[in-house]
C-alpha cells in the first residue's frame, strides 16, 4: 500500500491514507486530497502501466470491486 501511496502522492495528492473500519474490520478506506476537480481529473490522464501493475495487485486483494466516492469542499457553508 505504501507504494501505491508514493504513487498517488506524485500524482498530486498532498494528503494520502488507509483506514480501517472499525465496526468492520475487513473494510479499508483509501483516503486522499488533491488541490482541485481538474488535478483529479489529471491523474487519470498519468496513470502508467507501472502505476496501473500497482493498482492491480492492491485490487487483488479486494473481495469486491471498490466503491469510489468523490468528495468536494462545500464553500457555502449551507
């Protein structure tokens, strides 16, 4: 994992970590923050197949396909 977070982390991430559930101990959550929609949207562009070997062997190990969820600052507050 830590090589996949050396890889989001050159991707643009500034902020990158696994989480445990703890009410279910098999779940993990890949967390990371990046500056902007358009600099996420990036990282798909650089993806390498160095990069995409990595995220392979991490889904590898998955029972389920991931559910992915994108979250944005809501500056209004409301």
């Amino acid at each position: 994992m830590e090589r996949y977070g050396r890889v989001r982390r050159r991707d643009g991430a500034s902020r990158w970590g696994i989480f445990r559930d703890v009410e279910q101990s098999d779940r993990y959550v890949e967390s990371f923050l990046v500056t902007s929609w358009a600099e996420r949207l990036r990282q798909h562009e650089r993806l390498t197949r160095a990069d995409s070997a990595i995220e392979q062997e991490v889904r590898s190990h998955a029972q389920e396909d991931p559910i992915v969820r994108h979250l944005i600052y809501d500056e209004s507050g409301d």
